[in-house]
C-alpha cells in the first residue's frame, strides 16, 4: 500500500508529465507552423516579385519604345529635332541596354529606373511634347 507521501510524489510527477506533454505539442505546433508559414511567404514573395518585375519591364519598356519612334522621326525630319534631345535619346537608350536582365542583388533597380524616368523627362521637355508614362492597364476589349 502508498503511503501518502508516494502518492503525493505520483500525482506531482504526472502533472509534471502533463505539463510536459504540453510544452512538446506546442513545440511541435510552432514548428509545423513555422515552415508551413515559410512555405507560403515564399509563394507569396516570388508572385509580388513578378509582378514588380513585370511593371518594371513594362515601365521601360515604354521609355525604349518612346525613344525608337522618336529617333525614327529624328531620320525624316532632323532639323525639327533637337541635338540636345537626341543626345539625350542615345544616353537613354544605353541605360537601358545596361538594365539588367536577370535577378541581380547587387543593382539597385529602382534607382536605375528613377534615373530612367529623369532622362526621359529631360528628353520630353526638350522635345517639348505633353508625353507621361501612365501605368494602368489596357482597356478591355468588347464585342
């Protein structure tokens, strides 16, 4: 037969136990959640990233497509054109072609892209033309 003071040492074990018990499930629950959350930020952060990446390139794009067809009416009508704009038109023209292409942790792509949008300002005003880059989508079509 227990005497009382075994019993007593029996009910603080099993607590103890209990509490135990407890402090693993939440460990394991913490760790579950923990890479199920890793699993899910990484999903979340390669789709934002391809979407800035995305308005990124359509941003630039627009500026490479502006100075083609500027430096195309620059061939037919030189004299209307100024030789600051044009100059200004080529130095465009190499930020861009130096753009990365790829991921590049290094590059700071925003502030190439700022200083993008500066020169195409530039070359704007010097054009004197009421031209803007308007970052909004296509209108749907409907038939």
């Amino acid at each position: 037969m227990a005497t009382p003071a075994q019993s007593q040492v029996e009910r603080s074990q099993d607590l103890d136990s209990l509490c135990h018990l407890e402090t693993v499930f939440q460990e394991h629950g913490y760790d579950d959640g923990y890479r199920a959350g890793e699993q899910s930020g990484e999903l979340e952060g390669r789709l934002h990233g391809c979407e800035k990446a995305c308005e990124l390139g359509r941003e630039i794009g627009f500026y490479q497509g502006c100075i083609d067809g500027w430096q195309e009416l620059a061939l037919l009508h030189g004299d209307k054109i100024n030789p600051r704009a044009l100059r200004h038109m080529e130095a465009l023209r190499n930020m861009i072609a130096e753009f990365p292409r790829t991921n590049d942790a290094t590059a700071d792509m925003y502030g190439l892209r700022d200083k993008m949008k500066n020169k195409y300002r530039v070359i704007v005003s010097l054009l004197r033309v009421q031209h803007k880059y308007n970052m909004t989508d296509a209108p749907k079509l409907n038939f």
